[in-house]
C-alpha cells in the first residue's frame, strides 16, 4: 500500500521530490518504491530525464485508476462520519476538474483551513448529487436553482508536446487538421470535441482522428507522450503549458459556450460554506 501511496504522489505532482515533501520521506525512498512498483508489474510507469520525470501512458492509466480508488474508499469514509457528525464536507466533480484543478486548489486551502476535512467524489458519470455539499459542473449557469457562482470560464488551444510541435511545424488550420488527433469521447455533449473545433474556426474540411480516448487525464498524457495533438481547456491545463510539458501549435482558440461553476446545496454545512466562498475567492483573485 505504502508503494501506492508513494506512486499516487509522484503522479500527481509529476516531481519524485515534492512527493517526498509531501510525505515526509526523501526522494529516494520515493523512488525505491516506485522502483518496487514497476519491478512488480514489470513495465515503467515514469520516463526519468535530466529535467525530472514524466507519466508513460501506463503510469497515467494506474493513477486515473488509483485516485479513482481513493475517492472511493473516501467516499466510504465519509459516508460513516456522517452517522456521527457532519463538520467535513463533500463536492462531487469530474476526473478532470479534480486532477487538473481542484485538488491543487485543496491543498491550498488546507495550508489555511486544516481542520477541515474534504472529501472528494469523482465522477464521470451523470450521478445524483443531492448527498454532496458542492458540486462542480460544466454548463449552463443560467438553468440553475440552486445558488451557483462561475470558476471560470474558458478558452480551447490545440496542444501537443514540444517534441511533436518541432516535427510538425504548422501555420493553418487546414495543416493542423492533417496531423494526428487525439479526441476526446467521454459521452458528454456539451465538452467540445475537435468537430466543434474546427467549425468554430469555419473549417469544414476533412480531419485526422488518430488516437480515441474516454478521460482527459489520458488524453493529456497521450499528448505528452508524442501520440498527436489534444483540444486544451486553458482552466484546465494551465500547469501543463506554464511547464511546458504542451505547447500550442496555433494561436487560434475557441471560446466555450458554457461555463465551470460551483453548486452550493440547501443542506451544506458550515465548513462547505466556507469551502464555498473560498474557491470562489480564489478564482476572482
């Protein structure tokens, strides 16, 4: 379990050493249990470079497939704390909205707020969240009821690696749309796919699907690893190109039709409240 724990982290923060610091251990000890990790599996699930390390395509599956885990044995938790008390709080969100964004967002406010227990529900799925404190969706704000505040509101790149953006220089929309593309088919139809893309660019000419995946999370590693080109919500992958693990190849964006926002429940707690307010803070620093 221990090796898990340690490969989660590394995962997560893409970094053997902030890992380690967020652990308690040392580099190395992380790195001895992803070594023991791999040995058992017999494959590698980081690249390891001069610049640190990188996710390999089966590294990413096993940490979709672990933080899915996770969120469910604390979701199991939090289920028998609510027979006793109810100063935690639940937000149900999507696979991506947590890897790519809220849980950073968490570990902020638990510098701020650590006796404030969060827990997180993650889905993909169209689930009944009337059991949640928060919930945070992609849609149409207007349609709510409930009190809501827009995250943010975002924009779409065309991004793929360095690597792949050095081989495949591009100038046009109607080059990009000759190169590999990874889509992403995750059953949602208000996430736009690269259909919508390029018809929000007046391009109606063929294009190149390469690569079909069901969760961004993959569809982003996928792109790292040189497979092809991957649509990039800006809110969401804003680590990914300040890094500069992806790049744009066109300055060309489309604009979402609809908006990521936060749904505040009649039942929430205080400490919800708080959570509440806060990410709302956040995203309008």
């Amino acid at each position: 379990m221990s090796a898990l724990v340690a490969f989660e982290a590394a995962a997560r923060h893409v970094s053997f050493k902030l890992a380690a610091e967020e652990l308690n251990v040392t580099p190395a000890a992380i790195s001895h249990q992803v070594k023991a990790l791999e040995a058992e599996f017999d494959t590698a699930f980081f690249r390891r470079n001069h610049r640190g390390v990188d996710l390999t395509e089966t590294g990413a599956f096993l940490f979709v497939a672990l933080q899915r885990g996770f969120e469910t044995m604390s979701e199991a938790v939090g289920q028998l704390r609510a027979c006793t008390t109810r100063d935690y709080v639940t937000i149900r969100v999507s696979t991506a909205v947590s890897s790519l964004w809220l849980t950073p967002k968490l570990a902020q406010f638990w510098r701020a707020h650590g006796d404030v227990s969060v827990t997180q529900i993650v889905s993909d799925g169209l689930q009944d969240d009337e059991e949640c404190d928060l919930s945070i969706h992609y849609g149409d704000i207007q349609r709510e009821t409930a009190p809501c505040e827009v995250l943010f509101h975002d924009h779409i790149l065309a991004l793929a690696s360095p690597a792949f953006a050095r081989a495949h220089p591009v100038t046009r929309v109607e080059e990009l749309a000759q190169l590999p593309l990874i889509n992403l088919e995750a059953g949602r139809a208000a996430w736009i796919d690269w259909h919508g893309w390029f018809g929000a660019l007046d391009y109606r000419g063929p294009f190149r699907v390469a690569h079909r995946v069901n969760n961004y999370v993959i569809a982003l590693q996928a792109a790292q690893d040189d497979m092809g080109v991957v649509l990039g919500w800006t809110g969401l992958t804003r680590s990914h190109l300040e890094s500069g693990r992806l790049v744009a190849l066109l300055p060309n964006r489309v604009e979402t039709p609809e908006d990521f926002y936060i749904r505040l429940h009649p039942h929430a707690s205080k400490p919800a409240r708080l959570l509440y307010g806060w990410l709302v803070g956040k995203t309008r620093q």
